[in-house]
C-alpha cells in the first residue's frame, strides 16, 4: 500500500462507513433541495482545483456559461486556482487548430483560470464513431499540448500522474487515465500497457496524503442512459479500496453526481455538465443526482479535510460535501 496515504482502515470498516453515509446521509438529499451561494471561504488553507468534462460541443451557450462561472467563481475565491481537470470529450465533432484557439484559449479566462488543465482523454476524443470520424483526432490534442508549452492545455500521454502543488511537497496526487475499453479506443496492448504503468505508480512511495483517479467514464453512475461501467469496475475496482483512493473523478455522462456505494469507501464524483446537452438520471440512495443544471466541481484540499461542492452557472452551491483523511462523508446544507 503506498505511504502517501492515512492509517490503513479495514476492508470492513471501510464498507461500514459507506453503508452508513449512504443509507443515512443522502437520504432525503439525493434531489436538488435548495441552491445556495457557492461556498468560497473554507476553515483550513489548502488548495482550488475545478473539474469538469464534456464540454467540447460546437457552437454551445452552455459552454460559454460553464466557462463565465468557472471565471467568476475563482474570482470570488479571491486566490488562484492550482489546476483544471478536464475529464474528456474536449472536442465534440472535427477537429481544427482554430477550433482549440476559439473553444479553450480564449473559452476559459487567462485572467482568472490561469493554471493548468489537466487533459484526459473521452470517446468522442477519439475521432472513431461516425459521430466524430476523424483521423488522427486525439493525437492533434496530444500534439497541441507538446507543440505549445507554454499553454494550458496539459495532455502529455493519455495516461499520467501529477503532484500537487509540487512533487516536493504535495498535497495530492492524481491519476490520470484512459477508460476508452470500447472498441476504437484503447487497443489491447494499450490497456496491458496502461495496467502496468498504473501497478507501478502506485506502488510508489509518496508523501501525499490524497490519492485521486481521473478518466473519463465514470465506474459507478445514476444516469439513466447509463449503467455502471463493468468493465473498469473489473479493472480498477479492487484498487480503490487497496489503496485508499479517496475521489473517483470523471464525466462522461452529461450530469453532475457524487455517488457513494456499498463496497467502496471511495466518493464516485460525476462532473459532466460542462456544454453538451444534458442527460436525464434517477434519484436513488446511493447519493446526489442532478440533470437540470449546467456547471463544474470545485475541490478544496487541505492536509486533513477535502471539501467538493458541484456549482451551477449562477452561481449556486447545489451540493456539498466533506471528506476526511479516514474516509467519513458528511453533506453539507
């Protein structure tokens, strides 16, 4: 087990605690309740990162109005960002230089989101499906990220790691990964390739007291054009609770959800509100489901606490939580 992580809990506490959460907690709060001003004062320092996917889509008001909040909510917070997931289908449809100048440089404000966004990959990154036929579409985005350095825009292989705020003293590590197991996604020897390349990362030593897993598809999910993903509950399930993996980040499905399901004591966070058009969900006891509302996932990291709240584009808190190193959850009204 790495050594980034908090005194090791039991298997079966681990599945107490989540029963617990999910069969109390979020009963009665798995539906939008009551918006609240997005919260931007926290009792620990830390740091701010935002996550958000699906995106991409040609010509969407939404994603002009995802970026504008993203925008002036970190203004509000009235300190930097240290970073931007950007969990997938980045580019919706073909694919030109100008498409990544107009839809990400001057999309997102230099002013006010002027830290890296962590790229990964989606289906329709891949210029595969009839929907996206496009040669050589995801190694355009690979090769925007190598050819200009000094932008934003951070894809450096489809699958990686990063420390933050530094390798010398992080806070957080994250995974960074490919779920594209489709067919005209990962190939069979990328998938070999990428299990030993995520064998290896964690077994590293790291001082960092979070560990997070980012990619695209979510494993767990309440969409109702969905069901959960079998077949990286097969490859990364196990792993979660081995080693303490506290968020599972993705997008994917058009909605914005924190699921917490027995067997894992690991947050299952859905963040795909980002500009394409949004999909329905259904409420259940496994956590908070939204399908109404565009906007992102805001993350402070302190040593000892996360705090995760999903912000619409007015604004509006319309789910929040707490997370301790040991696992428990709290919503937060």
């Amino acid at each position: 087990m790495s050594s980034s992580q908090s005194k090791p809990i039991t298997r079966r506490e681990a599945l107490r605690r989540t029963v617990l959460f999910s069969s109390a907690a979020f009963i009665g709060s798995s539906k939008v309740l009551q918006a609240a001003p997005a919260q931007t004062r926290f009792e620990h320092q830390g740091l701010d990162l935002i996550a958000f996917g699906d995106y991409g889509y040609p010509n969407s008001t939404n994603q002009v109005a995802v970026a504008k909040a993203m925008a002036q909510f970190t203004k509000s917070l009235g300190r930097p960002l240290s970073a931007v997931l950007a969990m997938g289908d980045n580019f919706y449809r073909k694919l030109t230089p100008e498409r990544i100048e107009k839809q990400f440089e001057r999309m997102y404000s230099t002013e006010h989101l002027n830290c890296p966004f962590y790229v990964c990959a989606g289906n329709h990154d891949y210029g595969t499906t009839e929907y996206d036929k496009q040669e050589g579409k995801l190694q355009m985005e690979l090769d925007y990220a190598k050819n200009n350095p000094t932008s934003r825009w951070k894809f450096p292989s489809k699958w990686y790691s990063i420390e933050l705020p530094s390798p010398e003293a992080p806070l957080v590590k994250i995974i960074v990964l490919d779920g594209d197991y489709w067919v005209g996604g990962l190939t069979p020897k990328e998938k070999i390739a990428q299990r030993r390349y995520l064998q290896a990362e964690l077994a590293k030593k790291s001082s960092a007291p979070w560990l997070w897993f980012v990619n695209h598809f979510p494993l767990y999910t309440d969409c109702t054009e969905r069901e959960d993903n079998k077949s990286l509950i097969r490859e990364w399930g196990k792993l979660l609770d081995e080693h303490q993996v506290s968020l599972c980040l993705a997008g994917h499905d058009h909605t914005m959800q924190h699921l917490q399901v027995e067997g894992h004591s690991t947050s299952f966070l859905v963040a795909g509100a980002g500009g394409a058009p949004l999909y329905p969900v259904k409420h259940t006891a496994r956590g908070f489901s939204d399908d109404q509302q565009f906007g992102f996932c805001h993350l402070h990291v302190s040593p000892e606490k996360l705090s995760v709240q999903f912000v619409n584009t007015k604004g509006e808190s319309l789910h929040r939580f707490e997370r301790t190193r040991n696992g428990e959850t709290k919503v937060r009204a």
